[in-house]
C-alpha cells in the first residue's frame, strides 16, 4: 500500500535504512547475548533474521526458507556475527492454527529440539 506523498524510492530507501538500524541493534544484542538457540517468531523475524545473518539447514530439506509456514521448525545453524542455532517458528495467531493443527506444530517444535540436544 502506498504511503500518500511519498515516491516508491523514498519508501524503499527508507526500508533500506531501518533495516540497517535493526541490523546493527539485532547484532549487538547477539552478540551481548551469545544463545545457544535464536527463535524466531513468525513471517517478520525469520526474514528479519535472514537479512542479517546466513541461516543454514542442520539437516537437508525441501521446505522453502522464504516461506516460514514450510520452514517452520526446522533447525538451522549461523556462524556470524556467533556461532549459534536457529529455529524458524510460525507465529501461533489464529492463522496458523487453522493451517497447522496444533500436533503438528508442537511435533516439529519438539523434532527440532531433539535435533539440537544432539548436535
């Protein structure tokens, strides 16, 4: 949608320079942190997270890393800016449940956590 007033390049100039800001605070807080597991929480975070770091697959898969209704659960690695893992979640809002039964999310959760325990 657009936003009255302004042009397409000032609008995707100004997401440019928030995702910078959010970059560089997202990095810092990682690093303060240094967790043995990063969640991300729904369609905002997962490409939030990816834009600032190299997500890879723990074990192969053919789920779609742009979408997080297929990456859901499924347990990656990062190295920079820590060496750290990550797990995608589907953010549990009313449409999620409708399209994931709640077993079927809690098993890819737990599958992933079992994954972790042994890496």
């Amino acid at each position: 949608m657009a936003t009255p007033g302004t042009s397409p390049a000032i609008r995707t100039s100004s997401r440019v320079g928030s995702d910078a800001s959010y970059q560089h605070l997202l990095e810092r807080e990682l690093r303060a942190l240094d967790p043995d597991l990063v969640i991300t929480f729904g369609g905002n975070a997962w490409p939030a997270l990816r834009r600032s770091t190299a997500p890879e697959l723990v074990v192969d898969t053919d789920a779609d890393p742009e979408s997080i209704m297929s990456i859901h659960g499924t347990l990656h690695r990062i190295s920079d800016p820590i060496d750290t893992h990550v797990l995608p979640l589907a953010h549990m809002s009313g449409q999620v449940w409708w399209r994931f039964p709640p077993d079927e999310y809690i098993s890819r959760l737990s599958e992933a956590l079992e994954l972790l325990e042994r890496q």
